[in-house]
C-alpha cells in the first residue's frame, strides 16, 4: 500500500483484541506522512460505532499515529484550549481501506490546564478476560503509557505547543477555510 498522499482523505477503523470492528471515522485530511507516523485532521466528521449508531464530532480534530509506539493521540481544538485524548492502542497500519489499529481501553486525557487523567481502567479489565489478551500486552501497556506521560510532561510530539498552530494552520491552507480563533 503506498502512503496516503498530503490533502487526501482517509479512513480510520479502530478494531477491538478479536478483530471486530470498534469504531470508523469518515474524512480524515492526510496532512503529513512519514516512514513512522501520520497527522491528520477531522472536522465534524462522521463516526460509525460498531452497533451502528452514528454521531458526528464535535470540533476540529488533528491526530497523530506512530508506526512503533502503542497510543494514538487526537487534539481537540475547542474554545476553552486544546484537549488531548490519547488512546492506548496497538501501531497502526494502512492499506487501501483504512488506517487500521487495535483499541485497548485505557486512555489518558490531557485537560487544556495540564491535568491528566488515566480512563478506562475497569473496561480494560473487562476487555482483557473477554477478549483474552494475551499476556505480554499488559507490560507493553504500561511502558506506553509510562512513554505517553512522559511526551505529555516535556511538551514532545503532538503535545508541542507548536504541533496544533502548525498542522491546523496546514489544514486551513489545504481546505482554503477561513480561520477561526481557536485561543
């Protein structure tokens, strides 16, 4: 599969441990490729859950995935400042369908003040036994997040404070939007 090309749009598919499909995100703006990650954008775009109910995002969304390390990161760009909802999830991969990676529960949100907040603990539990995840995904978790908490304290990667001006600005300038004050 060759990479999605700056400006095109993508799928996203979250799948649950056993393969089934968790959620789908329509119209996903390609803003930058690289051997070892994706950014992207959303603006009220489509979601589809796995039971088929449909809901469509609220605010401007730019999102970050890394070929190697267990979470994707989304920031939402809202009025109050940015929030950051990260998911602990396998390395995503892309073919001509979608880009496509394991959810697996936990999640940390990043308030606009800095406060942080572990998710989804309980589910991850529940999830674990159903779904029979193997043994060596919880130490990969917990070092993922360990990384992710990390990223969040020293400002790397898409927590930057740079990382939202730049690629929202890109994506004003690919979709031709006027701007709006996100501040």
């Amino acid at each position: 599969m060759k990479q999605p090309r700056e400006g095109e749009f993508i799928t996203i598919k979250s799948y649950k441990h056993d393969g089934s499909l968790h959620r789908t995100w329509r119209d996903n703006m390609v803003l930058k490729t690289s051997d070892q990650s994706i950014i992207g954008c959303n603006d009220h775009t489509l979601v589809t859950e796995a039971d088929g109910r449909r809901w469509v995002t609220r605010e401007v969304a730019l999102m970050y995935f890394h070929k190697h390390f267990w979470f994707n990161v989304v920031a939402m760009i809202r009025k109050r400042g940015v929030t950051y909802y990260c998911n602990l999830a396998s390395p995503y991969l892309i073919d001509n369908e979608a880009l496509k990676y394991i959810d697996y529960d936990l999640d940390i949100k990043v308030f606009p003040d800095g406060e942080k907040r572990l998710l989804d603990v309980d589910e991850y539990e529940i999830h674990g036994k159903k779904y029979h995840y193997p043994d060596e995904i919880d130490p990969i978790l917990k070092y993922n997040i360990q990384e992710l908490v990390r990223w969040i304290d020293e400002k790397k990667g898409p927590f930057a404070p740079e990382f939202v001006n730049i690629w929202y600005e890109r994506y004003i300038q690919l979709t031709h939007r006027k701007k709006h004050k996100h501040n």
